[in-house]
C-alpha cells in the first residue's frame, strides 16, 4: 500500500512522461533535498562535510558524467580522470589570469575547456569503438597526463609543479583557500551538483537522450532511422567531459585546495569507471548508488570495526576495499549488469504490489 499508484491519475503526456510520475517518488526526492539542504548543514559535522559529503557529491558528479557516455551512449571511456584534470588546471589558468572574476564563473567555464578537449579525442568514435575506443580514450589519459607533468606554464611555472588553490571571496563569504569553512564549500558543491543533475535528467529525457540511447542500442540501425552518428557521439563526449571537467576543478579548489598532476592518474578513472558499473548503467540515480558504495566502503571499514573494538590497520582497509569492490564488480557484471540502480527499480515494482505476489 506504500507505494501504489491508485488514484494517481494523468489527464496529459506531460504529466504522463514527467520524470517522476509517481507521488512517491517526488516526496522522495524532496525528502532528500531537504536533508542535504537543511539537516546535514546545521546537525552535520565537519568531518561528515569535508571527507564525506563533499567527495561524495564531487564523484557522483564526475560519475554521471562518465555514464552519459557510458551507459547511456554505449561509448566506453578510460579516460575521465584526464578530463577531471583538464578541468582543474583550466579552472587554475583562469583564476591565475582573471582573479577578478568569481571563482564559481571559472569552475563552470573549465567544464566547456574540458568539452572542447573531449570532442577532440571523441573524433575516432565514428570509425571505432568498443575495446578500441577504450584504447584511445586511454591514450588520451596518459597523453593528458603527460601534459600536466611537463608543460610548467599549466601551472603558472610552479617549482612544485602543482595546482596550489588561492582565496576567492563572494562578498564577504570565503569560497576557496584555506580559510574557506566546510559548511561553505558543502553547500556551493551541493547547489552544483543539484543543478547539473537536474539538467542531465532533462537531457537524458529529451530528444538527444533518445539519440543517445538509439546509437547505444544499435548505431547502423540509428543511423539508418536518420540520427546523425559522428555529431551525436561527439556531443556526448563534449557533455561528459563537461560534467568530469567542473567535477575535476571542485575536486581541487573546493575539497584538496591543491593537487598534483599524479591526482588526476589512471586510477582516478578507473574509480569513476567501478562506480557506474556497480551502480548502474545507463542510470543517473546509479551514479549516486556507486559513488556512495565506493567511496563510503573504506569509510566505513575503518571506522566501523573501531568502533566495535576491533581496529582495522589502514593497509587492511586499503586491501579489504579492494576485495570488496572486485568481488561487487564480478557480480553485478554476471548476476545484474544494471547495478543497485537496478535492484532499487525492482524493489519499488514490488512495493507496488504488496502484499500481492510479484
């Protein structure tokens, strides 16, 4: 009875094709949006925000992006740490150039240097693809990578060599730097990632999502139906490394406050990568579900444990949430390839018709 559509009835295809048709789910999400608005600022501690919340929003952010391309296109990409790094030093160069400028302009604006970075590599996807397509996608992370090492003027000549994030104010509110408090980073990477979610869900949605999925489903067959290849997959690359390039520059400037060109390694898209494929593909809400498992198990495996007594050595943890994360990765693949997003559909089908048999 929870969850049963009865007597929600629609009078037009708007509301027929609305994005959460059922009741349920609209309270849902305005119960959550509460909670990350109102109850985690005020009752929330400053390690809940600063190593929870914070990277847990930035990843699902580069997350989606990825499985815009990924899961929704059915382009597979091993290079989105490199497009979170172009994002990162753009937003750097910008903010070195046009201090006057507020820093949040910049960090959207490093999405669109991203995008453009993104269209270039995403070129050979119209004559390749599938494990080919990875292969280029993998040569523009190391090539990427090899950039941020070796070009100084990236990083404004640094003897460093690293992104070193300066203060920026908006008013009298100190956004970056280490005076910067974090409620106010929390709340600026909240009102980001609320957005641009809520745009990918429109897009995904429309008409371009549909393009999308059509070239995933069968591209000679979308192509015959009129959809044009070539712009289609290059617009999908230019929106998912949009979304990895703004998610790159508030990794830096609004969680490390600095960062080295090793941050942006092979690994980091690899951790993206495990999040869409444990989550969901093909699926914004799995986005959420991957990053929060992937990123909360070592959190929770090192403190949990102790406080139970039983302590864990960071080096277990490291090697306990490996473990876990291949052994998750192996599953989902062979029992459920849709991921927790998935089995969270199943479960409300089934509480729309409890107590009755499924």
């Amino acid at each position: 009875m929870f969850y049963r559509e009865a007597g929600q009835y629609k009078t037009s295809y708007v509301a027929d094709q609305a994005v959460f048709p059922i009741r349920q789910d609209r309270y849902g999400i305005a119960i959550i949006l509460l909670v990350a608005f109102v109850a985690i600022p005020f009752l929330g501690s400053t390690f809940l925000l600063q190593a929870v919340m914070i990277p847990f929003l930035i990843y699902s952010l580069a997350a989606i992006g990825l499985n815009l391309l990924t899961g929704y296109t059915g382009l597979l990409s091993l290079g989105t740490g490199a497009f979170m790094g172009v994002g990162a030093y753009a937003c750097y160069k910008l903010t070195s150039v046009f201090p006057e400028v507020n820093i949040l302009v910049w960090i959207i604006a490093s999405g669109f240097v991203a995008a453009a970075i993104g269209i270039l590599f995403g070129l050979p996807s119209l004559r390749i693809k599938g494990f080919y397509l990875a292969i280029a996608t993998l040569a523009a992370q190391f090539f990427l990578q090899w950039c941020f090492v070796r070009i100084p003027w990236l990083v404004n000549y640094n003897v460093s060599n690293a992104i070193e994030v300066p203060q920026r104010q908006l008013g009298e509110i100190i956004l970056t730097g280490p005076n910067s408090t974090p409620l106010t980073r929390y709340m600026v990477v909240l009102v980001i990632v609320v957005v641009m979610t809520w745009l990918a869900s429109n897009i995904v949605h429309g008409r371009i999502g549909r393009m999308w999925m059509a070239v995933r489903d069968q591209d000679i067959a979308a192509e015959l139906m009129g959809i044009r290849l070539l712009p289609t997959k290059l617009l999908a690359f230019a929106v998912s490394s949009f979304y990895c390039g703004v998610a790159g520059a508030m990794l830096v400037f609004l969680w490390y406050g600095g960062a080295e060109a090793d941050t942006f390694n092979i690994n980091q898209s690899f951790f993206v990568l495990f999040m869409i494929i444990i989550g969901g593909l093909g699926s914004l809400l799995g986005a959420y579900f991957g990053a929060a498992l992937i990123f909360g198990l070592p959190i929770l495996l090192r403190y949990v444990p102790a406080e139970l007594g039983l302590p864990l050595h960071s080096a277990t943890v490291e090697h306990l949430s490996f473990l876990v994360v291949g052994v998750l990765i192996i599953f989902f693949l062979i029992v459920e390839p849709h991921g927790l997003a998935r089995l969270w559909q199943i479960a409300k089908q089934k509480l729309r018709v409890w107590p009755f048999p499924y």
